[in-house]
C-alpha cells in the first residue's frame, strides 16, 4: 500500500525536527518525496516513456534517450527545500496534480454530468499517480480551471 501525506523533515544528523515538510509516499518502510517536492521529475525529452518500466502500449519503440538514459527520469535542478507548514506542502502536490492532469479523457459510449453545470458530457479530466482519478467535465469546463475546485490534497491511501 502507498500512503500519502505531508511529512515533516527530519535532521539527518540528529534526527530532531527541521520544521519543513514535503509531501511524500510511504511503501514498505521507505518513504520518498513525490510530485514537485521530488528531486526527480520525468523525463522533458521522451516524457517518461523510454524507461523500460512503462507498460508496453504507453512505451516508446527505442530505448534511446540521451538526456535520461532510458530511465524515464531526470534530476531536478532546484529541489522543493521545504515547506514551513503540511498545509503549504499539500498545496505545492495539489498544483503538480492540476498541472499534470490530463484534459483529454472520453468514456466510451457512456455519459455522465459535468460536475460544474450538469451538462451531459463523455469527456473527463484524469490526475494523480496513474492518472486514475476522473472528474467529469464538458467540453467547457474540461480544463484546469473547471478541474481546480475538484483536486483536494491531504492523507491518501492507494495499491499499487
């Protein structure tokens, strides 16, 4: 199970407190920071998909990318140092989720009302690891600004 919180820095020297928090990911005993408070990012050139562990329909054919070395990702160049307050690091993944969501989602054959006027739509936002969580939104409100309301960070458990 992941779970998925804002966590408080601890001093690696001594282990106290440092009053900065990142959001982070918690698996099997090991906890990393995710989204923009990550010291990685994926990859501007083949956008994650040379890495060798993207599903096979999502990869590209070569594994030739120079700039990541076929690993999928690359380090960022200014890392998240910190925020003073959980709050303020749940925001800074909040708006990771609202700037990687994709607007391009459309159920097949099915619709459902957009969440912001009613209207009868096939199309959805997608965001957040895997991009399995769906708003649905028209084709007017299928964008960041229609999505915004609908993305809370917080405490989140997921598989896989």
């Amino acid at each position: 199970m992941n779970y998925y919180q804002s966590r408080e820095l601890l001093d690696p020297d001594t282990g106290k407190r440092t009053g900065l928090w990142l959001y982070t990911c918690r698996n099997d005993g090991r906890t990393w920071s995710v989204g923009y408070c990550s010291p990685w990012q994926s990859c501007p050139d083949c956008h994650g998909r040379s890495c060798r562990n993207v599903p096979v329909n999502t990869r590209l054919e070569s594994y030739d990318c120079p700039l990541c070395e076929d690993t999928g990702c690359v380090r960022v160049a200014k890392p998240c140092p910190g925020h003073p307050t959980k709050e303020a690091a749940e925001e800074h993944y909040r708006q990771y989720l609202l700037d990687t969501a994709i607007y391009e989602g459309a159920w097949a054959e099915v619709q459902h009302k957009c969440v912001v006027c009613q209207k009868w739509t096939s199309r959805y936002a997608s965001y957040g690891p895997g991009k399995i969580s769906c708003v649905d939104l028209c084709d007017e409100h299928c964008n960041r600004a229609g999505l915004e309301p609908f993305v809370a960070v917080g405490v989140a458990i997921s598989s896989g």
